[in-house]
C-alpha cells in the first residue's frame, strides 16, 4: 500500500498515520488523538469534499480538506 494523504482516501476507507507535513495542523491534530500509527477511517465528506468527517480513537473528528492533506496514511 502506498501513502496518500486522508483527503486522497473515499468514505469507509481506512488507514494508518504515518506522518504530519505542516507542525503547526500536527499539534493541534495531536492534541486530538491523531497521533502516529493510530488508525483513521472517513466516516463522511461534504458534497465538495470540504470538511472531512474521520473516526480516530473512537470518536469522531471534522478535517477541513486543507488539514487533511497534510495527514500521510498508508
């Protein structure tokens, strides 16, 4: 499987974290429980792709597809 970024993935896909491109979303995303190796699943996308609905940790989290993009999963 190769790395995408969870706004490459489609609803119901999953994947696994790998890493942050941007510190500043990362810390804040870490805050959240979006942390390395955790596993992430889109749960839904706004009819233009913006926000993005994950479940990580059990609970769920909205992305703006800017955020998302800056999340690599494989």
């Amino acid at each position: 499987m190769y790395i995408k970024s969870i706004a490459d993935l489609q609803v119901g896909e999953k994947g696994t974290i790998k890493e942050f491109q941007n510190e500043e979303i990362s810390l804040k995303l870490l805050e959240m429980g979006c942390l390395p190796n955790a596993e992430v699943e889109v749960t839904q996308k706004a009819p233009f792709g913006d926000p993005i609905c994950i479940r990580v940790a059990d609970y769920q989290l909205s992305l703006r597809r800017r955020e998302a993009h800056t999340v690599l999963v494989q």
